[in-house]
C-alpha cells in the first residue's frame, strides 16, 4: 500500500509502509554486509535517509525497491569510505559467534548448507540471488536498485544458481 508523502516522511501511512519493510532490509542488509552490528547499522541509516528523503519518493512507484536502492547506495558509500580509512582490528571480542551446538533438524541444517553455499559467491552471483530468490524481488526492480541491466540481472541469477548447485553437488531442483 502506497501513500502520499507530507511534509518529509510525517506521513503515518508512508512510516507504517516503511517500517513493514524492516524485515526485508534487515535481509538485504545482511546479504550485504555479513554482519549483525553492521547490518543494524546500515537498516538505521537507511531508515534515516529515507525518512528524510520521503519528499522524493513518487506516490505510485515500488516502495521496496526504492528503499533497496537507498541502501544498496548507502552500503557502497560505506564501502568507499572505509576504503579511504584506516581499517579497525578484526578481531574484537563483541564479534558474533555461532553456537557450539549444530542444529538436528534435517531441514535446518539443509537450509544452512544452502545459506553457506550462497555465502561463498562472489559478490555480484550472491547479491543477485539474494535479491531475487530469498527476497523475491523482480529483475526489473534487481536491475534498478544494482543499477544493471535486466540481462545482466538475469544471467547473475542463472550463473549463482548454478554455482549453489554445484556446491551443493545437486542436479536438480
């Protein structure tokens, strides 16, 4: 549901559409960054800057994918800058761990064979299938939030699926 945007984002209807979308940018965001704090802080300042942003949204037009490419924007802002600073210690002890026991379920555990198999693309394969086929986006809507094009979208998809497949050693869907 899409609303008109009032005075930058004080809209109740355009903030209670954004706010539905968290769970999404929380995807998207991890996809990204492959990390909780950094994923926290980049769905925040995104939130941020669209809120402040809210003017510029065109009534009408995908909410979700406008919200993807302010992200998406955000994330290689972050990424050029570190790149002009000074790198921290990897190594900190607030780092997230996993547990020390692995999950029973079937299920689970194939679903995390999956995620690490997805994990392991390269950035261009792994962000197009996350895009696509965890968070069901369009090639259209993919193409415009990773400023490619649909083709570019399409073969990404169809390369990285491929690859999870292999890694997986599956033949078949």
């Amino acid at each position: 549901m899409l609303h008109p945007v009032s005075g930058a984002g004080r809209s109740p209807a355009f903030r209670a559409d954004v706010i539905g979308l968290i769970p999404r940018l929380r995807g998207y965001a991890w996809t990204l960054t492959r990390s909780h704090d950094e994923t926290d802080d980049l769905v925040q300042e995104t939130l941020a800057r669209a809120i402040a942003n809210a003017a510029k949204f065109s009534p009408g037009t995908n909410l979700r994918a406008w919200m993807f490419t302010i992200m998406h924007n955000t994330f290689l802002n972050q990424v050029h800058k570190r790149r002009r600073e000074a790198p921290g210690s990897e190594a900190c002890a607030s780092t997230y761990q996993r547990a020390a026991v692995a999950p029973v379920q079937d299920i689970r555990v194939r679903a995390d064979e999956a995620l690490r198999a997805i994990a392991r693309l390269p950035e261009p394969y792994r962000q197009m299938v996350l895009l696509v086929l965890v968070q069901g986006e369009s090639y259209e809507d993919s193409a415009r939030i990773c400023h490619c094009a649909v083709g570019t979208v399409k073969s990404r998809v169809s390369r990285g699926r491929a690859l999870v497949m292999e890694d997986l050693h599956e033949t078949g869907l």
